[in-house]
C-alpha cells in the first residue's frame, strides 16, 4: 500500500469522524436544552475528545 492509498484511507476516516462529532454535537445541544444536562456534559466531553482526535489525524496525514 502506498502513502497516498494510506492519506486517501485517512482522509475518509477524518470526514467520518467529522461526521460523527457533529452527530455527538447535536445530540449534546439537545440535552443541554432539558432536563438531562449531565448526559450533555458527558456528550461534550465526547466531542472535544473526537476534535482532538481529528487534529491529530490531521496532523498525521499532513506529515506522511
């Protein structure tokens, strides 16, 4: 497998990770708005673990 087969895998990953994060985020506001704040708190927490990952990948990607 080349590098470039490798950044073409990683960038549908990133995409569907971005997907996902908003998906977590949406979900999150929701809750936020109603009587299960914790579980928007728990959601948030998610997201910001997703984003990190994201930046990462990122990172990754651009290195190779």
């Amino acid at each position: 497998m080349t590098m470039d087969d490798d950044r073409a895998q990683l960038a549908a990953v990133a995409t569907a990770l971005e997907e996902l994060t908003q998906r977590i985020t949406e979900l999150a506001d929701d809750h936020q708005r109603g009587p299960d704040e914790q579980l928007a708190a728990e959601l948030y927490e998610i997201e910001r673990a997703l984003q990190q990952a994201a930046r990462r990948l990122d990172r990754l990607v651009r290195k190779g």
